[in-house]
C-alpha cells in the first residue's frame, strides 16, 4: 500500500489533537488526523464542557483566554453548542468569600473582566441556587460552555468538509518509525503515513507505542464521575456555576494571598476530599443537567486499577451535596458515567521530543478543554516557524 505523505500527522482526534489539527490546516499545511476509534470518546467527549480561564493559574489563563476567542471564531462558521452565558463561582462561608475577593483584585490587575455579586444579585441571575448556600458570587462574563457531546465532532466535521484534512477514524497506529527527514506511522490493518512532523495526542494511550517512556514518565490517570439530570427545558440555567468546593480547588485561587491559610484550616479526612469531590453545574443546549464530579488517582502504569465501574457511593455523595446547593425541577437522572484524563505530578503538561520530529502532548489533566486551543496554536507556530515566516 501507498504511504501518504504530509507536513504533519496527529494521532489522536481530542480536542488537543484536533487543534493541532486546526491550526495547521488553518496555516496551509497537508494535515492527517488519525483517530483509533471511529468517533473520539475519551476524556474530551465526557466533561462538563466548561471553557473557564478563570480556574487557572497566571500562565494557563492567558493561554485558555486564547481559546475563548478559538472557540467563538469558530462557532460563527459551525454550531459547536457553544454557550456564552459565563461563569460563576458561589461562594458558601466567610472563607470563600475573602477568595473570590481575592481573586477578583488579581482579576483587575490581569485585566480579566469579572464582577463581584452579592447574594441577593446571585439568586435573582440563578434561581436554582439554594439561599441557604449562596452567600456571595465572582462571575466571569467571557466565559463559555460546550456540549462535550457534540463539540469536538463538530470541529472535526467542519476540518474536513470546509478546511481540506485528511480524517483517518478507526485507525490503530501500531508503529513509529524515523525514515530520512520523514515520521512514518504504520496503522495495524496495513496503511502507512509520512509526515514532516508528528504529534502524538492520544492520551495515556500512548503507552502503545512508547512503553517504555510511559512507565518513566511522571503521569497519573484521574478517573472522574459524572452524572446528567434528565432535560428539564422549564428551568433554563445560565451558564457554569461552580461552587464553594471548586474555590477551594482551583489553581487561580491557590495564587490568592489567604488561601495557604484557609486550605490549613481544612480537616484532613472525609470523604470529599478522599475522592477529591467538587460540585459543579452545567446545562446542556437539550436542558438536561451535568453535575459531578469526582477525582480518584492512580500512576498511569496503574491505570486499570482504577476500574470501570462506577461507584455508586460516590454518585449519591455528589447527589446529596448538590441537592444542597441547588434546586432543581428534576432530580431524576438519565446517566451516569466515568472517564479518564491524564495529568503530570510535576508539570502542567507532559512534552517528549524524539529525534527532533515526533512529539508527544498529553498530560495536560482537567484543562483540556479550555487550555488546548490555544496551547495547539502556539505549538503549531513553534513547530512550523520557519515555513509560516516564509508565508508572511
């Protein structure tokens, strides 16, 4: 069989592969996109779909802002299900509040546009909180939301009907070669693909084609619980609300003076933290609910051990905190489920570079889908320099 040759290859049709993907094509480089399965479905598919620069540190925030404006871009050439009602974090206690006050000061200094609400101004925006909870309010109006569902497909649909790539779904890479000035990846039913570049994007999937560098790395796989309420279209929720516990959670918040402090005063134990529960919410365009979620851990060498299963002690725990919060119509709930991502112990994203053309990106943990666009953007630039300055 013939080898297809281009500039870049990318192994993996998540959001962060997909951007890559995006960005080069975008550039007017010959791009595959070369997914295993023959839709993505991994961690990129199964969160909230929350776009909120506003959870991370200095660094991140600059570059998932970039991804606000990918994302809006976007969605006025093809319908992502992309929401722009914001963000807002509630705070529950006198502690939470210094926090949001905190952060709303850093805000100011790095020109990042939020607002301080008082509860009363809380639970006229967002009926559904609970007034025993709300106790004041930071709500970031740039931000967006997603039906993780649906978005990545869309973007991907869009790449190849409008932008020219080349979609390879349902394509195993078994084999990495290096071949004169070229990568070669070999798929297990007998293609073959050449490129200038490649980069590998698939997750912890990775370990298949370099075990040896997973088992070194300093990966960990999280494993989160999910669940989604069924549609409840009378009670129409306006953007991302994260709570008392996401607060408390969040790398932005970790940068305010007090936090070091109040983190101090925490108990040690229970449950929450044993499975690192904080409650978020987010209503999808069909009016179902997601709520959740959940963090249990484990080296990436140890990914089965964390399961299939779900843990239905952990889905009620998530139920009863959330009922505290919220008031919804319905409570029912349609599904449930778990997924995995992968996050570095050390860094904020997991970078290997082989003989200078093959590059590995996964790691990048809860912030992929609102850092990954932008991060791509960037990479691409770097990857490509010299032929995109040729371009200009």
């Amino acid at each position: 069989m013939a080898t297809a040759t281009y500039d870049l290859l990318v192994v993996g049709a998540g959001v962060m592969g997909t951007f890559h993907a995006y960005h080069a094509r975008r550039a007017g480089l010959k791009v595959a996109l070369i997914e295993q399965h023959k839709h993505p479905q991994s961690a990129s598919t199964r969160n909230f779909g929350q776009v909120v620069p506003s959870g991370m540190n200095a660094k991140w925030q600059t570059i998932g802002r970039r991804s606000l404006a990918l994302y809006k871009d976007l969605q006025q050439k093809v319908d992502l299900s992309l929401q722009p009602n914001g963000s807002v974090y509630i705070a529950s206690n006198a502690e939470e509040e210094s926090l949001i006050e905190e952060l709303a000061a850093r805000n100011q200094t790095a020109d990042y546009p939020s607002h301080l609400l008082t509860k009363a101004e809380c639970l006229e925006r967002w009926p559904v909180l609970h007034p025993k909870y709300c106790k004041a309010g930071l709500f970031f109006p740039e931000e967006i939301s997603l039906d993780a569902r649906v978005a990545v497909h869309r973007v991907i649909g869009y790449m190849v009907e409008q932008m020219g790539l080349d979609y390879f779904p349902t394509c195993q890479i078994q084999q990495v070669e290096m071949a004169g000035d070229d990568v070669r990846l070999f798929s297990s039913d007998g293609r073959a693909f050449a490129g200038v570049q490649a980069v590998i994007c698939s997750g912890s999937e990775f370990q298949n084609l370099f075990p040896e560098l997973f088992r070194e790395s300093d990966l960990v796989a999280t494993k989160l619980q999910m669940l989604r309420t069924e549609p409840q279209p009378s009670q129409p929720i306006l953007g991302n609300i994260l709570t008392g516990r996401t607060i408390r959670r969040y790398e932005s918040f970790t940068e305010c003076p007090s936090y070091a402090a109040i983190k101090a005063r925490e108990p040690e134990m229970g449950f929450a933290k044993q499975y690192g529960v904080h409650i978020l919410l987010t209503q999808a365009p069909d009016g179902t609910v997601v709520l959740g979620d959940s963090h249990e851990y484990a080296d990436a060498k140890d990914k089965d051990d964390l399961g299939y299963e779900l843990d239905n002690t952990i889905n009620r725990f998530m139920m009863d905190e959330a009922m505290k919060i919220f008031q919804l119509q319905n409570w029912r709930i349609q599904s449930a489920w778990c997924g995995i991502y992968s996050q570095c112990k050390t860094r904020d994203l997991f970078q290997e570079t082989i003989d200078g053309r093959l590059h590995i990106v996964t790691g990048i943990g809860g912030k992929g889908m609102t850092g990954s666009p932008g991060f791509a953007e960037q990479h691409i630039e770097q990857l490509f320099a010299e032929v995109l300055e040729k371009q200009e």
